[in-house]
C-alpha cells in the first residue's frame, strides 16, 4: 500500500474520482477507472474526509475499556521492542540520538502536519459540490443530520427493516420496564450495517448519572447481546440517534434499550429497561 501522503502528481480526473470515493462512494465502472490509473491506493483524501466526519459528528462515544486495554498494550509492546535510543558526541557535548534528530524530526512532522490541513481543507471545499440536494438522492454529505441520514438509509437500503418500540418487559419475569409507552421505531440494513433509532417519550437523561445503551440480539442469542452505543436524550420530543454496533450484526432478532451507568456496561443485568423492537421478518 502506497504511504499516506503519496505520489501528488495526479491528474484531475483522478483527483475527482479520489475526492468522489473519500465523499460519496463510486460506481463500479469509476472503482475500475481509478484501479487502472494505479490509484486505487491512495487513502489521503479518506483520511481527510474521516477526519472531517469526526469533527463534525452530534456525539463521541466512549471508547470501550476492553478496546483502550488492547491498544495499551500494543502501545506498551511497541516500545518494548524498539532499540534503545544511540549516543551521540557533539564536540564536548554528550546527547542521545533522540535529542539529536529533533530538529530533523519536527520539520519532517511540521511538513506531515500542513499536507493534512491542505488536504482538509480541499475535501471540505469540494463538499458543497457534492451534496445531495433536497429532490436527489445518494449518500448524504458528511455534515447530515442523523434524519437525514436515516432518510437516506430508508429510501435506498433494499434489505431495510423497520420495527416498532414497545415496552421491554423482563424476559424472565415479564415485570415491566422503569420506563413506559416509548413511540417511534428502529431501522437497520444488516448490507449496510447500519441503523437509527427514533424515539418519542423517552425522558430526557442527565450523562452524568446515567445514558441510554442499546442491546441488540442476533442469531448468537441473548447471552452473547451485542452493545449497539450509548446515546443521550437531551429533550422532550423526537431523538434520532445512530446505532453504533462493536461488531458486524448477523441478522437481528430484538433491539432493547436500558439504562446504564454513564461509561456503559459491557453486559446488562436488564434491571433497568425502557423499551425493545421485535425484528419480524
């Protein structure tokens, strides 16, 4: 795979076809286009557009603790492995070769620094070219709203599945839920792996004593629920929120939402419960 800011001698059909891909997809006969002019390869301009699409998301999920475990300990197992830094003799000076590259090292980085901001910037400059207007249709720009989004997601996924939000009673004790009456419904396109959920009569939460998390349960049953992210609900009336599973869902059988501790739980002990949607196929 060629390096992230590889090879700017691009022509401008393939700078179009790249800022395309980072933005709003390409067709088939496009992805081939961009394979046979060799630069299939070249991820700046998705790196750009993740970051622009970061920046400007409704809300940032913590980061699970078995994920950050994980990562701090390849952290930990890199620096383990690398070599001890070499000393340097400058004249009467003594310094390590740390010390030494720094110079060269913060030029290189500066240089990294400034690509990625003209990159940034000339993603976000093509975005209003390549919006979706209100009669159109296709992906939506990265700055939609979670509505529009699900709209999208509703006139386009073929696989679509849409099911409404009913009280979730305990499924052993069949006791109801702390919260009652919640409207709306869920949609989820298992080609697309990806969803929304809307609600009418969900309170709103405080975050810092509880959050709304979302299960959902596919063919690997109750005991192996998957966490689908925590949300909030800032105000009385319709919430959208975006369902954010950890991993690839098979085909979904129920969708329940509880209530959690601020940072989530990796398993739900179901006291505390709102509402579920039966996936009827």
């Amino acid at each position: 795979m060629s390096s992230t800011f590889s090879n700017w001698s691009r022509g401008e059909r393939e700078l179009d076809l790249l800022v395309g891909r980072a933005t709003q997809g390409l067709s088939e006969a496009e992805l081939q286009e961009l394979r046979q002019a060799g630069a299939d390869e070249e991820l700046s301009f998705d790196l750009a557009a993740a970051a622009a699409d970061l920046a400007m998301i409704d809300q940032v999920e913590p980061m699970p603790a078995s994920c950050r475990a994980k990562l701090e300990h390849a952290a930990r197992t890199f620096c383990a492995s690398q070599r001890p830094p070499v000393v340097e003799v400058v004249g009467s000076e003594r310094r390590d070769g740390v010390a030494g590259r720094i110079d060269s090292e913060r030029r290189i980085s500066m240089g990294w620094v400034a690509a990625a901001a003209g990159i940034l910037l000339a993603v976000l400059a093509w975005l209003p070219k390549l919006s979706v207007s209100s009669t159109g249709g296709g992906t939506p720009p990265l700055a939609a709203t979670p509505a529009e989004r699900r709209a999208v997601l509703l006139a386009e996924a073929t696989d679509k599945g849409v099911w409404s939000w009913s009280d979730f009673k305990h499924p052993e004790t069949q006791a109801d839920p702390e919260i009652k009456g919640v409207r709306g419904d869920v949609v989820w396109s298992g080609e697309r792996q990806e969803g929304y959920m809307r609600f009418e009569g969900l309170p709103p939460n405080n975050p810092a004593n509880e959050r709304y998390q979302l299960w959902i349960i596919d063919e690997r049953g109750l005991s192996q629920r998957v966490s689908g992210g925590l949300f909030d609900v800032h105000a009385q009336g319709e919430t959208i929120v975006p369902i954010r599973p950890a991993v690839p869902i098979g085909t979904p059988a129920i969708f329940a939402v509880t209530i959690e501790k601020p940072l989530g739980v990796a398993v739900s002990d179901m006291t505390r419960r709102a509402c579920a949607a039966i996936a009827v196929r």
